[in-house]
C-alpha cells in the first residue's frame, strides 16, 4: 500500500500524525508521509487517518 497526501488541500490539522505516526509526520505547516510502501502492520491506522482527515487528501492504495 502506497499512502499520498495532496499538500495543496493538507489544512495541517495534523490527525493523520495522531491516527498513525509511523506513515505520517507534521514536518512543517503540512502533513508529509515519512515511509513507503506502508508496512503491512500499518495499513488499517492508514486507512483511518485517511478516513479522519477532514478535508480527504489523504490517499491509501
């Protein structure tokens, strides 16, 4: 599973950190993925930070 985020819509609420720290980081004002492929221990905290984020810029594939 490969994880993106589109920064140009990313509002830096910084929930995907929270939901899952191992793939997301707060770097700066804007949410970055820190790790790919998504280690397999990991994909279901993905997919809810994906689901969490108020704007849904936050892809899971």
């Amino acid at each position: 599973m490969i994880a993106t985020i589109d920064v140009d819509a990313c509002i830096g609420c910084g929930l995907c950190a929270n939901d899952c720290p191992e793939v997301f980081e707060m770097p700066a004002d804007k949410a970055a993925v820190k790790v790919t492929p998504v280690p397999a221990d990991k994909e279901e905290s993905c997919k809810t930070a994906a689901t969490n984020c108020p704007v849904q810029c936050i892809k899971c594939e």
